[in-house]
C-alpha cells in the first residue's frame, strides 16, 4: 500500500494536526507513533516523504534516520525532520545524518504544507497502476 507521508508523531494532538493539514492539501497520510515502527511501516507503505519527529519512545528519531540512510531500499526517502529540539546541535546533527529538512516546533501549518510540496511535488498521489 502507498501512500504520499508517513509521519512519526507521539504527541497526538500533533498528529492531528498534521494529519488534516496534510490531508487537507490533498496527499494520503499514514502514521506511526513510536521509532521501532517506522521502519517496518516505510517498507510496508512505500511513502514518498517521512515527516519525522526526534523525541519518540522505543527509539529516537536520530536514530530513525541513520537506519533509514543505511538501508539501500530507503536511504533516498526523503525525510522532513519535525521537533521541538530546535538547538544548533540537534540541527547540525539531523543534517550530518540525512535529514532533507529540518523544520521547528512550534511551526506554521502552511510552513509544513509548503515543505512538503517542495520535497515531493504536487499533491497528487502517485499512480500505483
């Protein structure tokens, strides 16, 4: 099953919020609120961009994404790194991994909507015939 984003949010009203903003724009959401599910969920769901929080349970989304750059099959998803850990260092950190993107909390709606559309494109979900 594809689908356009995958978001790994613990917070649910977070998650929420970026599943009707996202939705509303026109792309198909999945999520997934911890870090041992994320990889197992983009294997299974082929998205085309993984908005990723650092602060999850069972494994950081640091983490994450050094698995998801050390595996063939993902490491050119596209990955939007979304956290309240706005340091320089934690910053500097997501990029040395892999991070596409790195967008703040607290952030615009349209911030994140406009993100996502450089990242992948326009809304329209992709053909899977």
């Amino acid at each position: 099953m594809a689908i356009d984003i995958l978001i790994a949010e613990d917070e649910p009203s977070i998650l929420e919020a970026l599943d009707f903003v996202l939705q509303r724009a026109g792309w198909s959401i999945a999520s997934v609120m911890d870090g041992e599910a994320v990889m197992d969920a983009v294997h299974r769901m082929q998205p085309r961009i993984l908005v990723l929080d650092i602060m999850l349970p069972k494994r950081s989304g640091f983490e994450v994404l050094k698995q998801i750059r050390g595996d063939r099959i993902t490491r050119d998803l596209p990955v939007l790194v979304l956290t309240a850990r706005g340091q320089q260092q934690d910053r500097r950190i997501a990029e040395e991994l892999g991070a596409d993107v790195f967008v703040t909390k607290p952030y615009a709606n349209a911030e994140v909507v406009d993100t996502v559309r450089r990242m992948i494109g326009n809304p329209a979900p992709r053909n899977t015939s």
